[in-house]
C-alpha cells in the first residue's frame, strides 16, 4: 500500500467484514514494531499517563504530553492510521478550544485523528467534523472520568442501558464520528451497538461482535508494571525478557566479564606499549 491508511479505507474494510486492529504506541520504537506488525490503527492513548508516566489515573495527561509522544510515533508510523487522544481538559471547555487542540494533534502531532470520551458530545463531533477534523468517539468505561464519577465497571449490563449506549453511538454517528471505541461495555450490548451502526465499532473488554479491538501496548506485551485490567489477553512476555537481561547484564559487569575484549577497541600495539 502507498501513503497513508485512509479513514474511508478503514470504514470500506470493517464494511467487507475484515475486523480492524488497534492497538496503542507512545514513543517511536514501539509504532515501529507495530507498524511492521501490520496493525490498522496505532491509539496515542492519554493511558500513557499510567502506562509510561507513572500518574494512577489519565487526568494529569497534557496536550504537551499528548503532542511530545504523537509526534514520535508518527515519525515512526508512515502508512498506519493515528488516531491521538484528546486529554482531560482539552476539549470540555468549548468548540473553538476543542478544535484548536484537535488541529495541534494532527498539525503539530501528526495524528490523522482524535478521540474524544463521553456521550455528552454529539454538537462538538458535529463542530469538529464540519472543521475537517476525524473524531472517534468513546462510550462506555471512560477512563478520564471514571475515577470522579462512574468508577470503574461493565456498561450496558441491563437493556435500559445497553439502549442507552445504542443511542449515544447514534448519535455520534449522526454527528459525524468515523468509529466509535466501546470500552467495557458487555458483549450483548456491543454487539447491538455494532449492529445499529453503520460506522465501525472497536472494542476494548466489549467482547467479540465489535467491528475491531483495541488493547494496550504494554498490557498485551507484558511490559509494564501499571494494573492490567482482566479482558486483556497477555501475548507475550516482554517484561521478564527485559528483565533478564538487564540482570545478566549486571552479573557481567559486577564479576567483570562485560565488556571484554571483543567488546572494546583496542589502541595499536606500538601505542600502547608507549603508555606504560
Ligand atoms: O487511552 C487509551 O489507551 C484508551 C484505551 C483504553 C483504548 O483509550
């Protein structure tokens, strides 16, 4: 494929049935890899804040941090899809604030997209979509304000609010969202959601009927010390391989064997001989 991944090239593939992979990227190994690994969509999620910052929650994620780390994963990503979070606080207070933010994120960051969480924001989608900028909503668990509000549980767990959810993902259709993220929403309401829409769906802990899944980087690879929530299915191990090496590596230079030889440059024999 040449160039970029296309948001209608993406709609056109979950429309054909092919599901949509998504994973997340905050520094330019990372999206390397997973753009080599061929995923659709690489998520500059503000869960950075947890994953690689060390904060218990995303609300003290920036539009500073959220630019610094967009930009190297789209130093990184040439064809994948970017889609970059817009952080707490960068687009609640009104539509001029929101877009401006949302600009600086594809025109500074380098992101073909933001997203956004809550149901409340159908006028913003609106605003934002007519200004040209790609929104993906995202319902259900929503992690910027969980900690204030809702806490941390599965939406959509009785048909009064699976219907809710139903309407909220219409209506950021009607609005103009490219997909909807669906994070912790049970499987029976995901799968109406995804049924009742025509843009796609994508799912985190939603169960199997989303038009796509989501995981973080760092909890699917096993690399990070943050919590990891029960849906995410580890792949690999990363973390204990890291952590291996770092201790062979110290093992080695406390007993002296790194670095030898082969791993030193050595002066010309006559030069040294000078020194002593
Ligand atoms: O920030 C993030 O990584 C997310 C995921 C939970 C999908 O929004």
């Amino acid at each position: 494929m040449k160039g970029k991944y296309t948001i209608g090239q993406l709609q056109k593939r979950a429309a054909d049935g092919e599901k949509l992979v998504m994973v997340t990227a905050y520094d330019y190994p990372l999206a390397c890899i997973a753009e080599r690994a061929g995923v659709d969509i690489i998520l500059v999620g503000d869960s950075l804040g947890n994953v690689v910052l060390g904060y218990d929650t995303t609300i003290p994620v920036t539009m500073e941090d959220m630019l610094h780390h967009t930009k190297a994963v789209s130093r990184a990503a040439q064809k994948t899809l970017i889609v970059a979070d817009l952080p707490y606080g960068a687009y609640e207070i009104n539509a001029e604030e929101a877009s401006r933010n949302a600009m600086r994120l594809i025109q500074e960051g380098g992101a073909q997209a933001v997203k956004l969480e809550g149901s409340q924001w159908p006028a913003l989608v609106k605003e934002m979509t007519r200004r040209g900028i790609p929104v993906m909503a995202h319902l259900g668990l929503l992690p910027q304000t969980a900690s204030l509000w809702q806490g941390y549980h599965t939406h959509g767990r009785d048909e009064a609010t699976a219907w809710a959810l139903v309407e909220a993902a219409q209506a950021m259709e009607e609005a103009g969202a490219f997909a909807v993220l669906l994070e912790c929403v049970a499987a029976e309401a995901a799968k109406l959601i995804s049924e009742k829409i025509d843009i796609p769906t994508i799912g985190i802990g939603s169960g199997p009927d989303c038009d796509g899944q989501v995981l973080v980087s760092y909890d699917l690879l096993g690399m990070g010390c943050a919590y990891v929530p029960k849906f995410v299915k580890q792949y690999a191990d990363i973390g204990n391989i890291i952590e291996q090496g770092f201790r062979a590596y110290a093992d080695e230079v406390r007993q002296g064997i790194f670095p030898d030889a082969t791993h030193s440059v050595a002066m010309d024999e006559d030069e040294a001989k000078r020194l002593y």
